[in-house]
C-alpha cells in the first residue's frame, strides 16, 4: 500500500536523524533509495530520478535563497538591518514586535513566495533576537506563520493561481474572499503558538554566518530612508510585475520586461547590486570586505540548500511511485460536500508526496468533476484546495527543512513547531471557507 511506504519512510527518517543521528542530507537520499525500490522504481533509473528531484528543488530555491541571504547579510554587516529592527521595536515596543513581524509579513507575503519573503525579512528577525535577546522562535516563528498563511492561501501565489486556472474561478474575487479567511487565521494561529509551552521550550540559537555579530552605535548605521529602501526593492519588483500580469491583458514588450524584473532571481540580484552600491563603505570602504560578506552567508547557505536538494529528492521518488495516482483511485467516488471533498484530497496528497504545488494542482484535477451542477462557487474550491495543501508538512516537504535549518532546530523540534501550525492553519482554513459559503448563501451571492 503506497501510503504504508510514506509512514514507514518517514518513520525510518526520523529514527536515522534522530537517533543515530545521521546529517539530514545523508539521511534523506538514502530513505530516497530505499523508498524508490520499494516502489518497483528500476535500480538503474533511481538515480536519474534522484538527480531529477535535487535539480528540480535547488533550480527554483538557489537562486532566492543564495541571492536573499547575501542581501541580508550585507545588510546586517552595514548595520541597515539593525536600523530597521529598531525602528519597529521603536513603534511598537518590544512587548508587541510579534505584532510587527505578522504585519510586516503579511503586507510583504500577499504577493511574494514564502521563501523569497522569508530570506527578506529573517536578517530583521534575527537583528531584533540580537539586540533584545529574545528567544528566536519568538519573533520569527509568527513572521513563518504569517509567510506561510499568505503563500498557501492565496494568489498570486502559484498552488492557488493554478487552481482557479483549472476551475475557471476569478484570480480577483478568490484573493479577495481569501483575505477574509487568510488574515484573521493567520494572525491569530501566529500569536499564540510561540506561546504554547512546547514551543516556548525551545530556545535555538541563530544559525551561524547569516548575520554579523557586530552591535552597531546609532551613527554608525545608515539613515531608516536607505536601509527600508533595499529591503522593499525586491517587494516592489515582485509586487508589481504580480499586480501587473492580473491587471494588464495582451502582449508587448513592456510586459515582458516587468515579468523579467519582477521573477524573484532577477530582483534579488538587483536588490544586492543596489545594497552593495548604497552600503558598500560602511561595510569596509572595499568592493572586497562586500565580497567576503557575500561569500560568508553563501557557505552558511550551502548545507542548507543540500539538505533542501535531499527533500526534494525524497518528493520526486514518492511522485514517480505513482502514489498521486492510488489517491486518485482511492478517492473516485466518495460521496462527500465538495468543498470537504477537494480540502481532504489536498491533504491526504501534501502527507504523501510533500510538495504544497504538487498537492494542489492534482487535487484540483480529482475535484474538476465534482464543480459541474454542484452550486458551488469556484473560488471557494479553490481556497478549499489551497488550505488542505499547507496541512502537516513533515520530512518530505523541502519547505521544512529550510524552516528547520533557519531556526536551528532539531527533526523533532521542527516537526513540533511547523507540523503543528501548518495542520491547525489547513483546518481553520476549511473551517473559514464553510463559513464563508454558508455567508454567501445567506446573502444569496
């Protein structure tokens, strides 16, 4: 049973991880292996699948994530990010920084994906853990949690664009019923798990090489009008291009060159040719001590992509397995509401194969059937699709491990903190989406 495959994989994982304490790397190409045979995958094509999954996972993560962090670490070497810290500690006080960090998150992640917002905003997170010596899943486990909220939740993010795509629903009318469910939730489920007692048990230290130590003196550090301008560059160009291609229509050079300058590497390259240009001297008053900047936080990213890669890998043997298939067939013919139906199928695919994209784009081709003749209002099954993809990501879903490796945890801590707050965001999400069908039966919309 291919499902039995998942469990017994993960729970081989963990035991690897956890108490023979293997790298995580090591540890997930080798369930990888394990997983493919098992799965009749032939012996001589499991490592071009291997290959395939790695390449797939670095190819659209290298870029944003190396690019991001070199940005935030020269911003954290010119002092830039302690200026932006303390300006939020400053309007808000330090008793309400989380409600910083979800604000600012929210208002960043409508447009941009988790993982380009996140390697944004975390070198803020990670000044503010520094100055005020708070516990770092304090402040930056509601800036995940928000992140998190807006990228699965809502276009034009790419699970939920592609579903209104297949069913046909407005991008508009599904982001605008959307924030009605994606802001309250989210915002709420991000204040109070940091203050669950399981996680405020934690207490993981910043992960060494992605900030500078250095405390800067207030005129050491650039003005707030330089330092806010480099970190809302990339939101702009992404924003905008997002804004763009579901405003305008047709096809002319001028829109090409927005969605050039508007896909996340390109901005993120830019964003750090315009830190170094305006930072640069306060770093060493050298093209050179910029450099080591960037190589710095480029050698504190490398085991982090690998093990990311390794998910990746672990996701693609589990796809070529055909286990989106048997939950096909398992699924057909369940006489169950629709919008429960397409929230169940997207939860069962994101256990099994990891991915949220993945989750999306086949439930949403499981539940295509089911729209015609059902009354229900396209965008709803969207959100529905959209909130069962967040559910209960665990080892096979590269996303967490990139939250594990930022926040320094362990295998377990991790699975505490995110397996949690993904799945008790996926279920107030449908609970959101019933409420919101049965709002506008009532108002007869």
């Amino acid at each position: 049973m291919p499902l039995l495959v998942v469990g017994i994989s993960v729970l081989i994982l963990l035991f690897l991880m956890t108490k023979l304490k293997l790298n995580g790397f090591a540890a997930l190409l080798l369930v990888a292996v394990a997983v493919g045979l098992v799965q009749g995958i032939p012996v001589e094509k499991i490592p071009e699948v291997l290959s395939d999954g790695i390449g797939g996972q670095i190819g659209d993560t290298m870029l944003t994530i190396g690019l991001g962090a070199m940005v935030g670490r020269v911003m954290g070497d010119s002092g830039a990010a302690q200026r932006i810290a303390g300006k939020l500690l400053d309007a808000f006080g330090p008793r309400w920084v989380q409600v910083a960090m979800v604000v600012t998150a929210m208002l960043i992640g409508v447009t941009m994906f988790y993982e380009v917002a996140f390697v944004i905003i975390v070198p803020v997170a990670f000044t503010i853990v520094r100055v005020t010596r708070a516990n770092l899943l304090w402040v930056g486990l509601p800036m995940s949690i928000a992140l998190s909220t807006m990228h699965s939740f809502l276009p034009p993010h790419p699970g939920p664009t592609a579903v209104a795509a297949t069913f046909h629903a407005s991008v508009g009318l599904t982001l605008f019923y959307g924030l009605f469910i994606a802001v309250p939730i989210g915002a709420l489920i991000a204040l109070v798990w940091p203050r669950l007692p399981f996680v405020r048990a934690m207490n993981p230290s910043i992960p060494k090489g992605l900030v500078g130590e250095h405390v800067f003196a207030d005129e050491e550090m650039p003005g707030m009008g330089w330092s806010l301008s480099v970190a809302l560059f990339p939101v702009v160009l992404i924003a905008g291009a997002a804004v763009t291609d579901m405003a305008v229509s047709g096809s002319n050079p001028f829109l090409h060159f927005v969605a050039f300058v508007g896909s996340a590497p390109i901005a993120l390259l830019l964003t750090l040719l315009l830190a170094i240009w305006a930072f640069g001297p306060r770093i060493g008053r050298s093209l050179a001590d910029v450099s080591a900047s960037c190589t710095s936080a480029a050698q504190a990213m490398a085991m982090i992509l690998l093990v990311i890669g390794a998910g990746g890998a672990f996701k693609q043997v589990l796809v070529e397995g055909g286990i989106s298939d048997y939950i096909k067939d398992l699924t057909h013919g369940w006489s169950v509401s629709p919008i429960i139906l397409a929230w169940l199928i997207a939860v069962i695919l994101r256990v099994a194969l990891g991915s949220a994209t993945v989750a999306v784009v086949t439930a949403s081709g499981v539940v295509l059937p089911l729209l015609a003749g059902s009354g229900v209002h396209p965008e709803l099954l969207v959100l529905a699709v959209s909130c069962g993809s967040i559910a209960l990501s665990h080892v096979n879903d590269p996303g967490f491990w990139m939250f594990k490796e930022y926040f320094n945890l362990s295998v377990i801590d991790a699975i505490k903190a995110r397996t949690t707050y993904t799945t008790v965001l996926a279920i107030l999400g449908l609970g959101g989406v019933l409420a919101l069908e049965w709002a506008l039966d009532v108002l007869n919309l």
